[in-house]
C-alpha cells in the first residue's frame, strides 16, 4: 500500500475536499482518499477518489517530533569523507522544519558556497517505541519512503558538527509516498543529477541494518509516530549545481525529483 499526503486545491471543485492537505491510497492512477492521518487514525476510505494529476503530492509524513540521521553507513562512503567504517551508529538530527516534499525547491542558502546531495533510504515510525528489541524493528516501522539528506557540505566541515550544514528549511525532501509493503533487502538506491547518475549501491552495502539502527537510535531516545529515519547514503556525494535538478531513487519505492534553487 502506497499512501500519499497532498494538496487537492487543484481537484475538480465538484468532489468539494477543501483546500487542507488530504491523505490517500493510490491506486494505479488515482488516490482513494482515507479519513484523518493515517498514522493516527489508520486507513479508512471516505469513498472519494481523485485522479493523481489534479492534485500536488506533499511530503507524505511531516514528523511532529524528530528526523534522526544515520552518518556513514556504507563503507565507501565514509572512505570518501576520509574515515573509517564507524562501529556503531553515528546519529544526528535534521529539525522537522527542514522537511519538504516531491517537486519541492531546495534553497541554496546564502552562507554556504557548496550544497551536496545524499540518496537515503527512509523509515517512517508508527508507533511510541524505547528500547526496541532487532527482531522487534517491524512491529515499529508504518513504512519507507525516500530521502534526500541535503547537506551543506563546506559548513558540514567548517562547524565540525553537523547541525548547521544539514538543519537548512527545505534540507530534508521526502516522498512522494509511504511504502508500507516495501522490505529493503538489495535494491538499488541512486541519485541522478541532471540526467547522470552520481550514487548507485545496493541497500544491503549498508554497515548497519533496519532492526539495527532502530534498536540502536531507540536505546537514546523514545521514537514517536511520524517519526522519521535516515539510514545513510552511499558513496558519490557531490555538490548540486544552481537551478540543477536531482533524483533519488530506490528499486521497487519509487523515485523523488527536487530542483535546487539559485543561491540566495
């Protein structure tokens, strides 16, 4: 099931949905719209239906509380920062301000001169969890969505921490739906800048796996619904020009395109 959040304001004013985002499960071309957000109310369909191409797809999870993120999770690409393959999760956090969604504009800001991509994988909570045991991880996952960890990579080292260079408004896209049928295993992940791709390895070059990261982020902090989950990007990040366009997929998810702004 494949569960979208999106804005109907450009829908046929006959099926009269409003003008406030609405959830919905697609179905081949359009969305069966549910009651409520679905995290919270479950799915439950209202028997309206609206056809994909009248509406804008939003991001479909907006974390009341946290995005948690991942560092250097594939082996080549904490080579390619000039490290060493972490023995445990390195976590941070993105603020739920950064959030945006499919089509959405990443805005270079001012202060830094080079903005990187950073294809992820996405886990969306669906439940209050602590101390989650590994074979546990799938009672607490609703689904998998896609992720862009957005990084202002000279601030990134300028700082030495992370906060700054990856806490931008617009700095987190994700979509342009919620899986809740997807189990990661060796699909693909990618990015695609402008048409040539940059980052492609498979989930399963991932140092620490789903049930991993979950037991291990859960050990720190209480995880809430909505909460959302970076799993870390592989090796081939790389700045994303002014007024470039880029594209993370994963295989059998689905593909999130974002532009990027000039700068400010």
């Amino acid at each position: 099931m494949r569960i979208v959040r999106f804005s109907p304001a450009s829908a046929d004013p006959a099926l009269d949905l409003g003008g406030d985002p609405l959830y919905g499960v697609i179905h081949e071309d359009a969305i069966a719209i549910i009651a409520g957000d679905p995290l919270y109310s479950g799915v439950k369909p209202t028997g309206k239906v609206v056809p994909i191409s009248q509406v804008r797809l939003l991001a479909p999870v907006l974390p009341r509380s946290k995005v948690v993120c991942i560092g250097k999770n594939y082996a080549d690409h904490a080579k390619e920062m000039g490290g060493e393959a972490p023995a445990e999760p390195i976590i941070f956090l993105k603020p739920n301000t950064s959030v945006v969604g499919p089509n959405d504009t990443i805005v270079w800001p001012a202060m830094s001169d080079r903005v990187d991509h950073e294809a992820e994988l996405a886990i969306v909570i669906g439940r209050i969890c602590k101390d989650v045991p590994k074979e546990r991880a799938n009672d607490v996952i609703f689904g998998y969505t896609l992720a862009n960890d957005v990084t202002a990579r000279n601030l990134q080292k300028k700082d030495g921490q992370w906060t700054r260079a990856k806490g931008f408004d617009t700095f987190c896209p994700l979509g342009p739906w919620i899986d809740t049928d997807f189990v990661p295993a060796g699909q693909l992940v990618t990015a695609t800048l402008n048409g040539e791709v940059k980052q492609s390895a498979p989930l399963s070059d991932m140092i620490f796996d789903v049930p991993t990261i979950i037991n291990f982020i859960s050990q720190v902090m209480t995880l809430l619904p909505g909460d959302v989950i970076l799993t870390g990007t592989p090796a081939g990040i790389g700045p994303m020009p002014e007024s470039s366009t880029i594209t993370v997929a994963i295989e059998g998810l689905g593909e999130l395109t974002n532009k990027v702004s000039t700068r400010g």
